[in-house]
C-alpha cells in the first residue's frame, strides 16, 4: 500500500516515520510512503503558497495553482492515481468503517491543509474525499494524516504480527466497545490485585 502526502511541513513526518511499527512496515515493503512540498509547486519567486482571502477576513487561504499542479505531478508518478484524500474539519468523521474503507486502496494521497483553508475551487477541481478525525479544530491536517496512516495500516495484511493482531480491536467487533481490561507482572501493585479469574490459566 502507497501512501503520498503533500503537506507543506514534511519535517513534521520524520518522526514518525521512522518508528517501529510503520517503520518495520517500510523495510518490509507493505507500506511505502511518499513526502512531496506543496511549496515545491509554488511558481513564484517567493514561493508563496497563500494569500490574503477575497472579501477579508483573518488569515491566510492556500492558493489552487501550487495545490493542483502538486496533487497532478504526484497522481502522475506512479502505475495508478490514487484515492485523494484532503483532510479538513469539515470533512466526513473518520471512525473505523471508514479505515477499514481506506485499507482497500492501494495508493491514497493525503492532501493537509494549513492556515485558514483552501481555496474553494480547490474542492471544485480536485473532488477529494474530505475527511475530518473529529469535532475540533487542528493547526494543520498533518497530524489527522498521520491519524489515518497509523489506523489504516493496522489492516494491511502482515503489517501486525501474530502478537498485535487487530482482530481484537476494540471497535473492530460490532457491539464490543472495549477491549476487555488487561493485566501483566506483578500480580499486585500497590494493593491492587490482578483479578482471580486471569490467573488460572483458562482462557475462556
Ligand atoms: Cl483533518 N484538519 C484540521 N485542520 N482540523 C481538524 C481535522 C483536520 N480534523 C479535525 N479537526
């Protein structure tokens, strides 16, 4: 599975990239993942990638040209466009059916956004799948990107292994909202105890 995000902070990524699970899952050629610099497709000498919004009002726009000239390079490179998604706080609410929605695709964009917003015709163009990770608001879509990245790889096949499986995800059963409560050495801390019931080796 091919993840592309086109972000004007790739730094923000790194870390993140490099940790273990998605980090495995990289060397072990199950995920890959592309940074591209919105900036990058910015064609003026400053390289500005906003401006001051028609009409007035606070803060900055992101302009269409450099958004649209960065997602068609980046739906180029490459055997298959992709499944563009812009993230927003506007967008449909991601929960697990949507994941599991998403795991289906072979390559996603992952458009972030910053400043005030997009340039509406933005959305008019481009038509992407607008997704939000909650009723708030975050500086950016970079960390809802990584959101996504972390819940949709859990369901790539040989990502987890036999020990993380994600079939006991909590919502990834109907009805069973939580995972049952867990325990590990000691059995007691502090006065707690480790329920009985866990420590006869039954695991029904
Ligand atoms: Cl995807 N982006 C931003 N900027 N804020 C959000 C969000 C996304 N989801 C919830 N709040």
């Amino acid at each position: 599975m091919r993840f592309d995000l086109l972000t004007l902070f790739p730094e923000m990524f790194e870390g993140y990239l490099g940790q273990s699970l998605l980090k495995r899952a990289i060397k072990r050629d199950l995920v890959e993942v592309m940074l591209h610099n919105i900036r990058d497709w910015a064609e003026n000498k400053h390289k500005k990638v906003d401006d001051r919004p028609f009409g007035g009002g606070p803060g900055m726009v992101l302009k269409v040209e450099p958004v649209i000239e960065c997602v068609e390079a980046v739906r180029g490179d490459g055997p298959r466009p992709g499944h563009l998604v812009m993230l927003t706080p506007q967008g449909r609410p991601l929960n697990q059916a949507v994941v599991e929605e998403l795991a289906q695709r072979e390559r996603i964009l992952l458009l972030c956004g910053r400043y005030e917003g997009f340039d509406e015709r933005i959305r008019e163009i481009l038509e992407p799948d607008e997704i939000s990770i909650g009723d708030f608001v975050l500086n950016g879509g970079e960390v809802a990107a990584m959101v996504i990245i972390d819940s949709v790889i859990r369901l790539v096949p040989d990502v987890l292994g036999d020990e993380e499986s994600s079939g006991d995800d909590s919502f990834s059963q109907p009805g069973r909202l939580l995972e049952f409560a867990q325990y590990t050495r000691p059995r007691e801390y502090r006065g707690l105890e480790v329920p009985a019931v866990l420590l006869g080796g039954n695991h029904e």
